[in-house]
C-alpha cells in the first residue's frame, strides 16, 4: 500500500465544505467522478459500518473510525463488495484491509483547507492520482455555489 495526499483550498466555510462532503445529494455528486451512483450507505457515526458503493452494488466495506463535525472525518476499510456482497477474506479484499482514508477541513483565512490523505492499494495508485483532483475540484464547486 502507498500513501497518499490531496490538499485544496476552497472558498467556502468549513461547515459548507462538510455538508458537501458527507449530505446525501452532494455525496452522490461528488463521489460519481470515481464510479457512477456512487452512495454511502451509513450513519456516519464513529464505530458505524459504512458501505461506499456504485449502481452495481460494488464497492468498499469500511468503519467510521472518527467524526468530529466540520473538521475531520476518518475511514478504515475492511473489504471490498461485489453485486452487494460484503468480502473481507478474499485476496481483494485483504489489500484493503486496515486502509485508511481521512479528511481534514483547517479554516485558513477566510477558506478552508481541504486535506484527503490515506493508503492507496498499488494496483488502484495511477487511478485514484488521476481522479481525487477530479472529485476534489467537484467538491470544490459544489461548496462555492451560494
């Protein structure tokens, strides 16, 4: 696994910024730059189960291992799913196991900074560096519209 970080500053407040991120409708936008009909299916509470899945039903199996509204929001994977079955033993899954995936929102002036960083798996490295600037810049629309 290779780490990996993504920083943007955006013109909007944190709380705009967090409501982008983890709301039902923006999440859907947003996410859809790495699989269309993209979805969480979770809570978001720390310790809850979140399913992040694509109109084929395929997708991760992580825990929310910390949220502290509009500031951070923290991921640890578990497994993959395939056709809305949960794997966690798998060769697959296994190169996720323990993965991370963490975002950070810091106040600075009058933006905020936008920071993903976590673990990559090796075979997924030139993807997600090609598409996280992708969803970030989404992210980034979406927070400055008024």
């Amino acid at each position: 696994m290779e780490k990996m970080e993504f920083k943007m500053l955006i013109d909007a407040p944190k709380e705009r910024v967090w409501d982008v991120l983890w709301g039902d409708t923006t999440y859907r936008q947003w996410t859809a730059v790495f699989s269309p009909g993209s979805r969480a299916d979770t809570d978001w509470e720390k310790g809850s189960k979140v399913l992040f899945l694509n109109d084929n039903n395929d997708g991760m199996v992580s825990m929310v291992a910390e949220n502290i509204p509009n500031e951070y929001m923290a991921f640890i994977h578990h497994g993959v799913v395939k056709k809305g079955i949960e794997d966690t033993v798998s060769d697959e899954a296994r190169e996720w196991t323990g993965a991370t995936e963490n975002y950070t929102l810091k106040t600075v002036g009058r933006q905020t900074e936008l920071t993903v960083d976590g673990d990559i798996a090796d075979e997924f490295k030139d993807y997600f560096m090609k598409t996280w600037p992708k969803a970030m810049e989404k992210v980034k629309q979406l927070a400055e519209v008024s």
